[in-house]
C-alpha cells in the first residue's frame, strides 16, 4: 500500500488507485463518467461506501480529469451566481434611483407652483 499526494509517483506506479473522499460531492465516482466503484462500509457515508472509499478503475488520469472537469464546473457555477447578485443589485439601484428622481421632481414642482 502506498499512501501518497505526490501525481508523478502515483502515476508511475502500476497499482489499483484508492481515492478516499473525492472532496467533490458525497457520491461514488465523479463527473467525468469515470467507472469508480465504491468500497462497501468505507467512510463515513453511512455504512454504504458513499463519500469514503472509491477505487478508480480508469486511472490517475481519469481521477484527475473528473477533479478538473469539478472544479471547473463549481467555478462556472459560482461565476453564474456572481452575475446575478451584480444585475439584481444593479436592478435594486436603477429602481431606487428612479423613485428617488421622481421624488426630486415632485419636489421641485411643489416648490415652483
């Protein structure tokens, strides 16, 4: 068993790869379509394999290419929330704006009548 953070070593090793926890979501596999299988009672999923140990059957590569693909999703997904937070304030702002102008003005009509 080799327990290890280091890619190249991993990848250079001719060995089964045991992903514990993919820090993605709590489910078995990944997005890439990868065929991950997980490990039964490993974890704290539950007793059901789910968010604990997975065994990636497809590789170093495939595990890194499902962390991308996440990763790069969750950063689309944020980048999407960002953009409606800004539009929704700068919906709020134009809206305050015009009552504040209508406001002004039926002040100014009040005061040269």
């Amino acid at each position: 068993m080799l327990v290890s953070h280091d890619a190249r070593l991993v990848q250079g090793i001719e060995a089964d790869l045991w992903v514990c926890g993919d820090g993605v979501n709590n489910e078995c596999g990944n997005s890439s379509g990868s065929s991950a299988v997980a490990v039964k009672g490993a974890g704290h999923g539950g007793g059901n394999g789910q968010g604990g140990l997975r065994i990636e059957r497809k590789g170093f590569q495939a595990y890194k290419d499902g962390l991308v693909k996440a990763i790069d999703a969750r950063a689309k997904a944020l980048e999407v929330a960002a953009q409606a937070r800004a539009n929704k304030r700068q919906a709020e702002r134009s809206a305050k704006l015009a009552r504040l102008t209508e406001v002004a003005a039926k002040k100014t009509k009040k005061q040269t009548t």
